[in-house]
C-alpha cells in the first residue's frame, strides 16, 4: 500500500470516534452520504448493491442496526493498528486485518445509513 492510501487509511480510522459505530451515523440518503464524504467509486457501488437489503428493513431492525456498536475488544484493537499505521510499523498480516476492518466499517456504514432512512421514514 502506497503511503498515500496508508495515509487516507489512518486518517479514516483515527477519525472514528471512541465507538465505531457513532461515526457510522447515517446522514441522510446513501448515494447523497457516499457522493459527497465519502468521494469513493467503491462505497456508492456498495451502497447501490445493498440499497434491496435496506429495504428488507422493519422499523425495528432498522433501529438495532442504527444502534450497532462495536465491541471494546475491536475499538482497542483499530486504535492499536491505527497507531502502528500512522508511525508506518504494521505488518503485512496487520496491514490485511486493518484493511479488513477499514471494509467491514463501510459495509455497516452504508448498512446503518440505509436503516437509519428507513426507520426514520416509518411514524414513531
């Protein structure tokens, strides 16, 4: 990995707050969220290929998945590799499982915008 991308990774992680999730807030419609903050060609095609799981959503899934949150042991582990990341000293192995997490993160994100849209479209 370059260190451009190295750099944009750490950036993406250390931007995270204390709990995962909570920067994983959904912020109105996917497509509008993964345009313009997230400009990556990767996370709009996600978006798209999940959006028919988004609609599968009763309200009350769609709010336990808005309220996901990462278990302490992963939010230890990411600080960890985001440390190691930003002073260039992970492993090939780390590198792998950082980038895994970095996936997995997107993947809830789009997930929890698209729950956080349904469930804020039902009457409470």
């Amino acid at each position: 990995m370059g260190a451009l991308a190295t750099h944009q990774l750490s950036d993406k992680i250390q931007a995270l707050p204390l709990q995962i999730p909570s920067v994983l807030l959904p912020v109105g419609n996917v497509e509008t969220m993964y345009q313009t903050q997230v400009p990556n060609k990767a996370m709009t095609v996600l978006a798209h290929l999940l959006e028919p799981v988004g609609r599968c959503f009763t309200p009350e899934v769609a709010q336990a998945v808005v309220d996901l949150r990462a278990d302490p042991a992963i939010q230890a582990r990411l600080e960890d590799l985001a440390d190691k990341s930003t002073q260039g000293t992970l492993s090939e192995d780390e590198r792998t499982e950082y980038e895994t997490y970095v996936h997995a993160i997107d993947f809830i994100a789009v997930l929890q915008s698209q729950a956080h849209r349904i469930y804020e479209s039902y009457p409470h």
